[in-house]
C-alpha cells in the first residue's frame, strides 16, 4: 500500500495523519478545570492530564505503553511531551476519571453510562474500565434464584441494603465511607455473604471472591482499588494476609472520601464515595499493635458484626426452604453469585438517575430518621457513625423495595437491620457502638493526666518545640476547663484529627478561627503555632 493510500486519522488540531501513527485525538479542558488529553491511534490510546505528565511522567509513559504506544528513548518522550505542550485546541468536556457519580449522570466500572434522559451532553470516561463490573444475568433471574435463600434472614438482607449504600451516600449528610467487617469462625459462610454482596455490582467466574478483592496487597495498591470501586461495594476477603501495618491505615483511608495529596499536586483530587465489606475470623484492630487512641478511631469507623459462633447455621438464622443443609445453601448462594452479578446494582442506580434528586433527598432523611427511632425509642438522634450506617443502608433498602429491586415478600427490612445492629461488638447498638469525640479527648486526657499543665503554673510562654511535645495546658474557665493543645501534638495522637474536631464543633466544645478548626497559640501559652482550645467539663480534668 503507498503512503497516499493509507487509511488516514484527523486528530484534533484538524490534521491527517496515517491511522496507526499515534496523535492527539481529543483534548478537554473538564470540569475542575484540569486539561485532559487523549492520545494515540484510533484503536489504541488512552486519556490522561497534563498535570500529570508534568508531575508523574512515567505514570503517563506506563499507560501509553498499556495502550501499545511505546516511547522508551528520551528523543521520544521529549517530542511527545513537545507535541502536548504546543497544543492549543482544549475545549469544554464533562469528564469520568472514576467511576460513580459525574454531575446528575452515573458512571459505571466498566465506562458505561446511566443518564437521566432529561439531561443530554457527552461524558467523556477518561479511566480504563474493568470487566468485572460488565453485568450478566438478568434481575428477574437473579432475584428469582435468591428469593428463598435470603427471605427473613437478617444478614443476608442487611448485606445486600449495606451493598447498594454507595450510591445514595450523596444525598447522607456528613457521612463517611461506610464500612462493616464480618467476624465469625471458619466456615461459617462469611466469604459467601461477601461474595453475595459484591456481585450486586460485580462478578469474576475466575475468581474464588467473585467481584471481590482480598486484604492481600500493600497500603499503595488501596486508593486504586478506591478508585476502581467508587460508588459501589469494595470487598475485601481474608483480613489474616493483610500486613500488620496496612489494616490501621487502611481503615482511616477508606473511610476518607479523599486520596492522598502531594504538595506538587494542583489537581483536585477525586472525591470517592463507596462502602467497604471486609471478613475475617477476628476483628481487624486484634490483628495490629497501635495505640488506644488509634484502635479507638479505627472502631469508630469500622462497624464489627459478630456472628454468634453458637449458631450452628452460621450467617443464616434458619435454614431456607428447599435446603438440606446451610452448606448446600451457601453453595447455591456462590453460584448465583458467579453466574448473575452486576444487575441489581445497575436496576437501582437507573431508577436514581431517573428520580428527583430533591425528593430522594427527602426520602433519605425521613427514611434514616425513621430507623433511629427505632433503633433508640429514647434518644432517635443517632450519634454514632455506626448507627448512622445503619439507618442509611436502611434507606437504601427502602428506595430499593420501592422500586422492585428488593421485593416485599423477602421480608420486613426495619426488623432485620435492627437484629444485625444488635450483633455489633455482641452488644446492643442502643447502648452506643463507638466513643464519641468528647468520650475520645476524655479518654486521652487519662491517659496523660500526670503530664498536664495547668496555666496558672506556666512561668512563661513555651517555645513552639516545647509546646509541640507538650500533652496540653489547661486553665478554669467559666465553670469549665479549657484545654489548649499544640496541632503538632494532637494530629500526632488522633489520626483523624478534622473529624473528631468537627464533631466537637458540632457541639459547640472549641474556640474557631474565620472557620478554621484551629486557632494562633495563644501568647500566654506558647510563643508561635497553632493549637486546638477545647471546652471540657470540669470533672474531665482532675486538680
């Protein structure tokens, strides 16, 4: 074939170039205002931003080279890198980075799109998407196949109210990822229900977790995998092959909506709503050494439902119609799990596109209000994140049994939702799952009681080094106590230290600065810094 006879690209600055000659394609500026670039040949290429070539360069090469364009010789490179700085022709794009929600459309992870059809206009999946979130099966086999394994049973219906969770998290006001493990004896069927779970959005024949994940990975291999689940259900099987030191990091980074920010970073960083399901035969703060403080935070985030290893039927409260054994039921479970997944997830996800926003807004709030009634008839405020869980996975059940997703004769979801709750650390969840912010300070505050300064005892201000290591200084103050603690020392011993101090806001427990968590060290107290002022009643810190 002659060069002229070549089949020909146009690329995006309007020139012809042969097909397999690799070019700019298509360049956006999005809706963060970061310039995306999508290059290579028309059956090969990817997207990428430019801020990232800027700062991670071989990120960039390495996703090229996953795409068949090679660039291995620095020439190359510098002429690629030449070609993206000279381009000029960027224009408006909605771009998918991640799966999940992009303005009023949703965003599968397998790139498909869920559009409201009222709403026209291109999204732009500038991610590689990956096979298991593809569907198969269909809703009307899938729920025919569970109906009378899970009908009645608390935790099967919790898990699958819990996996549809991610979704609506946007209409959840002030709330965290979402996470539960699930904690039982070997064999128990545990693997399964998360399994079961998993495939509400995803499914892998090849693989023994279906759509699932295992704890077997570095704390780096984490926000990937955040990102590849975002707006769905992350689970994670075998906590026993996770690295000591990932599973305290892990937890506090997935209950993060955020990622990792680099000070060369200028890019918005992604905000990635999704739940986590994790199993094991123990709680995951037993597998790790770390303060009391540091557990105490992981505890608060994720939710232990412990199943009664006096229940000869493990996960199952009875044995399901039509089963000989809860062996033989939690292999028909895998089975389905392996053969129809992803549907359940895509039906809910269609009607939530298709809603009201303002009304799903109002039928979250009346829905969760109304399970904290329930769950506490004295008090239905909800104060901890676990219970709050609860009642959002709740309401997440409801717009699914609306919808026909989760069909009424399965059984009344309030009741099996309030029994799982009551499996929690196997106490009741009316009886506070988690120490509050308050409950927490107080118990550092017993922790450190020798090592407290009283202010009336300072001879002079301290240097900025010697308040940083300071446990804290308090003062009496309108018939309280104050306490006045360096910022350096306080991220030290609480790791998620913007949410303990926002709930204490909440309450009205610290001094504020033009919205700031924190305030300039007083010049009694120390010389320069920040601090944290917290108001404490007057028995929290003894004389």
């Amino acid at each position: 074939m002659t060069e002229e006879n070549k089949p020909q690209l146009i690329t995006a600055d309007g020139l012809s170039k042969a097909a397999d000659q690799p070019a700019i394609l298509d360049a956006v500026v999005d809706q963060h205002g970061s310039h995306r670039v999508k290059f290579g040949t028309a059956t090969n290429n990817c997207w990428f931003s430019v801020s990232e070539l800027q700062i991670d360069e071989r990120s960039v090469f390495a996703r090229l080279s996953n795409a068949g364009i090679q660039y291995l010789e620095a020439r190359k490179k510098n002429a690629f890198k030449k070609e993206i700085q000279d381009h000029d022709g960027y224009r408006s794009g909605l771009v998918a980075a991640h799966p999940g929600w992009v303005g009023s459309h949703y965003v599968f992870g397998d790139g498909t799109v869920a559009s409201p059809k009222d709403v026209p206009g291109e999204v732009i999946i500038a991610f590689s998407g990956d096979d298991k979130f593809t569907s198969a099966g269909t809703l009307k086999e899938w729920k025919t196949a569970i109906g009378k394994m899970i009908t009645d049973q608390p935790l099967p219906l919790f898990v699958l109210c819990f996996a549809l969770l991610a979704p609506i998290l946007r209409f959840v006001r002030d709330m965290m990822n979402p996470q539960v493990e699930l904690v039982g004896k070997p064999e128990c069927g545990k693997t399964t229900l998360g399994v079961f779970a998993s495939s509400v959005w995803a499914g892998d024949d090849d693989s023994e977790v279906g759509g699932g994940e295992t704890w077997d990975m570095t704390i780096n291999a984490l926000d990937p995998l955040k990102i590849a689940h975002a707006g769905t259900l992350l689970f994670l099987d075998e906590a026993n092959l996770a690295e000591e030191e990932v599973i305290i990091k892990a937890i506090y980074k997935t209950s993060s909506k955020g990622g990792r920010k680099r000070w060369t970073d200028r890019e918005k960083l992604p905000n990635v709503g999704l739940a986590l399901l994790s199993t094991s035969n123990d709680p995951l703060t037993n597998f790790v050494k770390a303060s009391a403080v540091k557990k105490a935070g992981a505890q608060s985030r994720m939710a232990t439902v412990t199943i009664d290893k006096n229940q000869p039927l493990g996960v199952l409260k009875f044995m399901p119609e039509g089963f000989k054994s809860s062996r033989a039921a939690m292999k028909h479970l895998r089975r389905v799990a392996h053969t129809s997944y992803g549907v359940a997830g895509r039906a809910f996800v269609h009607r939530l596109v298709e809603s009201d926003p303002e009304e799903i807004q109002v039928e979250v709030d009346k829905q969760m209000a109304r399970f904290l009634r329930r769950l506490r008839p004295q008090d239905g405020n909800g104060t901890s994140r676990a219970e709050q869980m609860f009642a959002a996975a709740f309401a997440a059940g409801i717009l699914a049994r609306k919808w026909g997703i989760l069909p009424k004769r399965w059984g009344k979801l309030a009741p099996a939702l309030l029994a799982v709750a009551n499996c929690i650390d196997g106490s009741a969840a009316s009886q506070g799952l988690h120490p509050s912010a308050m409950d927490r300070i107080k118990a550092y505050l017993k922790t450190v009681q020798a090592d407290l300064i009283e202010y009336k005892r300072l001879k002079k201000p301290m240097d900025r080094q010697e308040f940083s290591n300071a446990a804290g200084v308090w003062r009496d103050l309108n018939g309280r106590r104050e306490l006045t603690i360096s910022t350096v020392r306080f991220q030290k011993e609480f790791p998620d230290h913007r949410d303990v101090m926002k709930e204490l806001r909440a309450s009205g427990a610290i001094k504020s600065e033009n919205g700031k968590l924190s305030i300039k060290a007083p010049r009694y107290v120390c010389e320069s810094g920040r601090v944290y002022v917290i108001s404490l009643p007057h028995h929290a810190i003894a004389d």
